[in-house]
C-alpha cells in the first residue's frame, strides 16, 4: 500500500465523484468535496461526512488555494477552465455522464486507482453487485410499469443509469419503452390515459401531486430520494435497496 505521504490529495468538483471518493480514498487525501453535496436535499453523501471537509464552488482561485495534485470534475468543464488547470500544472480527471451500472463500475475502478487505492475500488464494486443481486426480483418475475417523476413532468428515459437501476430491479420503466428521453417532458394527461403501476416522484413540484391523479385507485405512488437518482458508485447501493423494497410493498412483501 502506497505510504500517505505520496499519496494525491484531491479536490472534487462534482458531487457523483464525491460520492466515490468518500470510499474510496483517505479522508486526509481530500482536500475538498463540491458545495453541491452540501445540500441534504440532493447530496449523495452524508452530510455529517461533508462537513468534516472544505466545500468548494470551483471558482480557479479556489481550487488553486487548496493546492491539489488532482482535480476531479464532471465531462463538461469549460475550455478556458481547462486551459487554466494546464497552465498553473494543476491535473485535471472528469468523469462522464454514468448511462448505466457498468459506467458506474468503471468510474470506481478509475477513481480507486488514481487516489492509490485499487484494492477499496474493487471491494466498493462487489458491494455494489451484492447488493443488486439482493435487489433482483424472483426468475420469471413480470416486471411493474413504472414511472419516475420529476419537478415539471420531467423523466428518466433510455440510456440513464435510474432506467438501468429499474430494471435490473424489477420494473419497467415507462417512458424509456415508450420512447422519452432524458429530461422529456411525461404530460399529465399520459400518465392519466395510460397509468402505471407506480409513480416514483422526486421532490415536491405541484405537478406531481395533482389532484387528478387520485382518480389513478389503481397506482401507487412513492417518494423517490433525489440523493438516490443522479450519482452511481456507493449510491447504487442504497437506491437498489429502495426499489427493491418498493417492488416487495406491492407485492405484500413477497418478491
């Protein structure tokens, strides 16, 4: 195991890598989480762990007066904001958008790897695949029309990493069959002329609890943590558990 004192110290600009990092690396390795995993509302981490660390916005001169080896931040970090990290030396790793589990995977190998800590990379992954085959529903099971809701109709279409998460825990998710992307618009008047089984809503937009939707006897409807639906890694864990016992609730605990 590298000694600490050639270990990277890390800043980390987005909230899906703090999430990683929080497992995967020495607390004194990291110099700084982003300021969006301040928020309880949408934070992947505990916030009693972020608050045992600097919290940054990612302004340049922020960054450079925590004096990094690394800098973590998503794919879409502005051309200027590059240019500057290669001309003060400052290393900069970003992380693409996560499309399905097996993004996530690689994502904590890759973090494991550049903290110094491979071997807490791979014990995180198996972790993450105990815990998605607890999750899994009974061979043969049908899977449950599901719909996830966002503030102002929006939901998570094909290609995303909660329409992979649905799946593999035994739901359908609606709008992907049905052709929405991510961040489309599900109207109203859909959900009420085709409804499914269950309505996962995130956050408390007035839309997701209009009163016409109590005409749906036949559906069930849910809170779905926003914490649990943008990040990967150790979040996986805790969002397959989520699903998995909302799946068993309809069924009276079975399956």
């Amino acid at each position: 195991m590298p000694r600490a004192a050639s270990l990277p110290r890390i800043v980390s600009l987005n909230p899906c890598s703090d999430a990683i990092l929080a497992e995967v690396a020495d607390p004194a390795q990291i110099l700084a989480y982003s300021a969006y995993s301040r928020d309880p509302a949408s934070s992947s981490l505990p916030i009693a762990k972020v608050r045992r660390h600097a919290t940054t916005h990612g302004t340049i001169e922020e960054v450079v007066a925590l004096q990094p080896d690394v800098v973590i931040d998503g794919e879409f970090v502005a051309p200027a904001t590059r240019a500057a990290y290669r001309r003060l030396g400052l290393r900069l790793e970003t992380l693409r958008t996560q499309h399905n589990v097996a993004d996530s995977l690689g994502d904590v190998r890759r973090l494991a790897a550049i903290v110094g800590h491979p071997e807490r990379g791979e014990a995180l992954v198996r972790r993450i695949e105990a815990a998605l085959a607890a999750a899994a529903p009974p061979p043969g099971a049908v899977p449950v029309d599901a719909v996830l809701w966002e503030w102002g109709g929006m939901v998570a279409g094909q290609g995303t990493l909660i329409d992979d998460l649905l799946g593999r825990t035994g739901f359908a998710n609606l709008p992907a069959r049905e052709g929405y992307g991510q961040a489309d618009i599900y109207p109203l008047e859909r959900m009420l002329a085709h409804p499914p089984r269950v309505i996962l809503t995130v956050g408390h937009d007035r839309m997701l609890r209009h009163p016409a939707l109590g005409v749906l006897t036949g559906t069930m409807r849910a809170e779905f943590p926003a914490g649990l639906l943008y990040c990967g890694g150790p979040t996986i864990i805790r969002a397959a558990a989520r699903l998995a016992a909302l799946r068993r609730s309809l069924n009276g605990g079975r399956g």
